[in-house]
C-alpha cells in the first residue's frame, strides 16, 4: 500500500470508525447540555480516547494480535458451548426483566415532594453534583474505557498498526504516521463542543430532541425484550441439555 495512501485515506479513516460510539456520543451531548464545565468535560473525554487508543496502539507494537485473539477466541467458545450458560442466561434475564417491571411499578406509584424549605439546599446538591459529573477525571476516564469497551475497538486497533506498519519497519515512524490518526479519533467530539457554543439554534433543538428521548418511558419495550431473550436462552438451554443427554 502506497505511504500517502495510509497517511491520508486509511488512517484518518480509520480514526472515524474507532472513534464513532453512540455511547461515547451520548455521554458528550449529556455533558453538553451543563454548558461551559461540560464543554471542557467533552475536551476530557476526547483526551481520555486518545490515550485509550495510543495504548493500545503501543501494545500491538509488541504482541502479536492474532495469538491473542486465538487464545481468548478458544477459551470463550469452550465456555460458551456448555448448554448450562444458556440455562443461567436465561434465568438472569428473567430475573432482571422481573424487577426492572416492579421498579417501573413502584416509579409510577410513588410521588417525590421536595420540602419548599429546602429548595436552597437541594440546588446547591444538584449544582454540586453537576461540577463533580463534570470533573476531568471522571470524563478522560469514560473516554479511556471506551475504547476498550467490546471487541470492536481491539479489531480495530489491530487494523490500524497493521496499516501503518506496512509504511516502514521502524516504531519510529510508525509513531509519526499514527499521529494521522488522533485528528479524526477526537476531531468530531472537540467540533461539537467547539461548535456548542457557537451555534445556539443547533444547542437549543438537540437539546429539545435530547429532553424528548431522557423523559419518554423505557421501561416497557425493555421489558418486553428481556422477557423474549430470557425465554429464547431458556428454550436453547433446554434443547441443549435433551440433544446433549
């Protein structure tokens, strides 16, 4: 592969695709919407990411990938395989459809009446728990475990040190040539909260459409869905243990 190729197109590229989390997307627009303290949170997080990532880019500099893949690869499936995971599966999956469905009950059913003397004082709680959320530790942390949240983050990470190694055999310049990467990794995180401030229509309909999403009721669907997943486990736990009796 050309050296201009990896420098320009595939690694940058490659920094969109490691960088893109719904999650991590998530987690910024909640920062966001706390207004200056956020927007350096969002700085934190794009840091935390960065170092998340160079890690593990540091890592695949020494250890062969696909040795580690293989080893973890045999060991999951050899866990997997075994019909009672299944079965236990199942049941958790009952179980926690179970309570979120008396949690979601008890919500609807109890009412919250904050005392009007003590109005002072439960803003002046909620303003510090709005600074602490905002704490640079907390936000580089959440962007650091990004990173190594799923699988994904890992193929992808591989796939970029086997990009950048085939522009040289040196660590050195792979070391240049990843700084391609950052730009992209971070760059739509740092534009949004650059741009916060900046474009107030845009702040103010994300933040109506992000009041519509935090206030509607999940609990339902959720519900609905920890119920079919836990009777799906259960039936193959079932069908495992009649095949494998």
């Amino acid at each position: 592969m050309s050296t201009w190729v990896v420098v320009v197109v595939a690694v940058p590229l490659l920094g969109l695709v490691m960088g893109f989390s719904p999650t991590l997307y998530g987690i910024c627009f909640l920062y966001l919407v706390k207004g200056a303290p956020g927007r350096r949170a969002v700085v934190w997080v794009s840091a935390g990411l960065a170092l998340g990532c160079t890690l593990l880019f540091g890592l695949y500099q020494f250890a062969d990938a696909s040795v580690i893949s293989t080893y973890l690869t045999s060991h999951v499936r050899q866990f997997v395989v075994q019909r009672y995971v299944d079965l236990a599966a199942g049941v958790l999956l009952l179980a926690s459809a179970a309570l979120l469905a008396a949690r979601s009950h008890k919500d609807r059913t109890s009412k919250v009446n904050i005392p009007s003397s003590g109005d002072g004082e439960a803003a002046a709680d909620k303003s510090s728990r709005d600074h602490d959320d905002c704490s640079p530790r907390t936000a580089a942390a959440l962007g650091f475990t990004n990173a190594y949240f799923g699988s994904s983050g890992f193929a992808t990470m591989y796939i970029v040190a086997r990009v950048i190694s085939t522009v040289s055999p040196h660590p050195l310049v792979h070391g240049l040539v990843y700084l391609a990467f950052i730009p992209t990794l971070v760059g739509p995180y740092l534009l949004l909260a650059w741009g916060w401030a900046r474009w107030p229509g845009m702040a103010t309909s994300l933040t109506q459409i992000y009041d519509r999403i935090v206030h509607r009721d999940y609990h339902k669907p959720l519900v609905v869905g920890l119920l079919i997943a836990g009777l799906i486990f259960l039936v193959l736990g079932v069908r495992g243990m009649i095949i494998h009796r």
